[in-house]
C-alpha cells in the first residue's frame, strides 16, 4: 500500500517563504544534495544555520526533502512536485 501524504504538513511546509524558496532550490539541484551552507547562500536574507535546519525538519515531516545526515546535504524527494486535492485528501505526483 502506498504511503499516504499528510496534506496538513504539506500545507504548513509550504505556507513559509522561506522553505518554499528551499524547495524550489533543491528541486532545481535534484537528485544531488546541498547542505545547509549551500542554502544559506541562496536565501535572500541573512537566516541563521539553525533556521534553515528548522525550516529544512519541516519541509522532511511533510515528505518534500530527504536527508542522510546533516553533513551529507538534502535533497528533494522527487524531480518534481505536483500536488493534487480532491475528495481523498492532498496527494503528491512524481512527474
């Protein structure tokens, strides 16, 4: 049986700025992974390395990234994400 998407933790993940414009990195990098450094130097903002490990705990709850360590970087889960909603719930598509 396929592993069913939280659609609240999806929505929460993607209702910040912030980890909206990391997914979209790590989207565009996929199926390499970036580290925290990597990211801290494409936010427009300065955001400590401790922010982005929170932001990056949530966008992995919600299944968007995964990781195999801190040190090793994170990566998107897939090369795309398309999320569809109808009666069922939130579902994510791998294109």
């Amino acid at each position: 049986m396929e592993k069913q998407s939280n659609g609240h933790k999806i929505c929460e993940a993607l209702s910040d700025p912030t980890r909206t414009k990391i997914l979209q990195y790590l989207l565009e990098k996929y199926p390499e992974a970036r580290t925290i450094s990597d990211i801290e130097k494409i936010l427009p903002k300065s955001v400590s390395a401790t922010t982005i490990s929170f932001h990056l705990k949530k966008l992995r709850e919600a299944g968007l990234i995964t990781t195999n360590g801190h040190k090793k970087g994170f990566r998107a889960s897939r090369k795309a994400v398309k999320i569809g909603f109808n009666g069922n719930g939130f579902h994510l598509a791998e294109e």
